[in-house]
C-alpha cells in the first residue's frame, strides 16, 4: 500500500512517464480510467488526485458514490487491471 512518504516522494519528482497529478476528481471519470490504461499499455504508474500542475498537495473531499463512480469505472477495463485505489492522509 502506499503511504504518505510515498506520495510526497512522487510529488518531488513531479509527473512523467510514470506519474500523473490531478488536481480534483473530473466531471467525466472515465478521463482517469483512460490515464490507468496509458499506465497499462507503458509500464505501469501511479495516479495522485488532489495535487496540482505546481506539485503542491490541495487534497481532495470524495463522497461514496464518486468512490464507486470511480471503482465501477476501473472495473470496466478489458482485460480487468490489477490496480488498487487508496486514500492516504497526507
């Protein structure tokens, strides 16, 4: 599981290849399925939501149904992905 000095440690090194930020949870969720399987195709990544384009923490308040929004998003990847959605205090 990732832990907050994780998260800090991948915001120092900002986006790349295998990092991507947003800074809030979009409109459309299925624009963060689409970032997971970009990861998929590549080599994999990690996804932060609640960081901004200047690498700076803003967090986020997600209710359940955008949890399940977002899960029942992921579970529509074919074939099904191994990625696991964690909320971690920072």
């Amino acid at each position: 599981m990732i832990t907050a000095d994780d998260i800090i440690l991948l915001i120092a090194s900002g986006e790349g290849y295998n990092a991507e930020f947003k800074v809030s949870v979009p409109s459309k969720v299925r624009e963060l399925t689409e970032e997971v399987c970009a990861f998929a195709n590549a080599a994999g990544g990690v996804l932060l939501i609640g960081v901004n384009d200047q690498n700076q923490i803003v967090g986020i308040t997600i209710d359940n149904a955008k949890r399940s929004s977002i899960q029942n998003s992921l579970s529509e990847i074919t074939p099904p992905l191994s990625c696991s959605l964690a909320f971690v205090m920072v």
